[in-house]
C-alpha cells in the first residue's frame, strides 16, 4: 500500500535506540498512543512516565538469564530535526509497578488489556518461536512519511533471517499496512471473545518469498 512520503522508504535508516533516546521515546509513545482507552493503559501521569522509564531502562539492560525475553527497541529519526517519530508474559517484558500507587491502581486494567494478547498469541503460536511485533507508533507530525513502513521491514528482515513467524495485534488504523506486508487476520474467538485488536499473523518465507 503506497504512502505519501517526503523522504524515500529507501533514505530511511533503522536503528536500535539508547538510553539516551528515554526521553524522546516517551514523548513518541504518549502522542502515538493517546486517547481514553489506551491512556487507562499508558497513563500520561509521573507514575506512568516513571513505568516507562523503567520499560525502557529494562529493554536497555542486560538479560539476566537465557529465560528472559528479548526485547528490542527500534527508533528511526526524523532527517530534518533528528526527532524519533517511532518507537517499540507482559509481566517478564514490563517492569514491577508495586511502588508506583498510580500504576498499581490500573493493574486489573493493565491484565484486562495484555492478558487476552498473551492467550491469543499462544492459541495461534502454541510454542513455536516467533517475532512479536508489541507497539509500533508514529508521531502525528512525521506520519505518511514511510517510517512505520521501516520498521515493519525491520521486523520482518528479522524473522526471515531466523525463519520465524511474526506476530503482532493490529488497530483497525494500522490494519492495512500490516496486510501489504503479508499479515493476516487469524481468528481467536475460540480463546478471546472481543480482543483489542486484530491478531494478525506473518507466515515463514519461503526462501525468494516476498510479501
């Protein structure tokens, strides 16, 4: 699906962001992810700035055992002001809130809101390893400009290295791009009966396989 963009997908550069890039993440995750809904999720208070502080200090940090998750947090930046216009069990990959009265306070919202994607992803996935897609945004201002085209790429060039599925639960919004780019709508009502989102699914390449 083609989009309107001021600088080639081909000019866009991914890279892996740094601990450096804390504050300008958050800024991108809050108007990225906003309204009534998600903002019950991702709070725009202290304690919901603290919590992702924390998100992203945990992505930065070292594994602490092969058990862990691997989560990586890919940024592209805007060419004209150097801004990141992009960014990135819940409970391994999210950081401890017992601290935090404000994030604590949402903890059945927070489990009302992951819990059903972690059901979903194993109905579909069982424990096949796969690449997991878990929050792609864009700015307003820098959106139409391919950069969330850039990531997906990233993320599948990912998987078709490893021979991996991916994964990834889709906004009716970003539904569409994630079609052009070979993702399909499963069905997960036999596990979930009214999801967040579109769990989608990208199947193994075969090798000289585009989607």
């Amino acid at each position: 699906m083609p989009f309107p963009s001021d600088h080639p997908v081909t000019s866009i550069a991914v890279e892996r962001a740094t601990a450096s890039d804390t504050p300008n993440l958050i800024t991108v995750w809050w108007d990225a992810f906003s309204g009534d809904f998600i903002e019950r999720i991702y709070p725009h208070t202290p304690d919901g700035r603290q919590w992702l502080e924390r998100a992203f200090a945990k992505n930065f940090g070292s594994r602490r055992g092969p058990e862990e998750p691997v989560t990586e947090c890919v940024i592209v930046r805007d060419p004209d002001d150097g801004c990141e216009p992009v960014q990135r069990s819940w409970r391994a990959r999210w950081p401890a809130f017992g601290d935090l009265p404000g994030m604590q306070e949402r903890e059945d919202v927070l489990a009302g809101f992951f819990d059903p994607m972690e059901k979903t992803q194993t109905y579909l996935l069982e424990d096949r390893g796969y690449i997991y897609l878990e929050a792609l945004g864009t700015r307003e201002a820098h959106r139409k400009r391919g950069y969330a085209t850039a990531l997906i790429k990233w993320g599948t060039d990912l998987a078709d290295r490893l021979g991996l599925e991916c994964y990834l639960d889709a906004s009716p919004a970003g539904k569409p791009l994630y079609e052009a780019h070979g993702y399909t709508v499963r069905d997960v009502s036999a596990v979930v009966q009214n999801p967040a989102g579109s769990s989608m699914v990208r199947p193994v390449q075969q090798q000289g396989q585009q989607s």
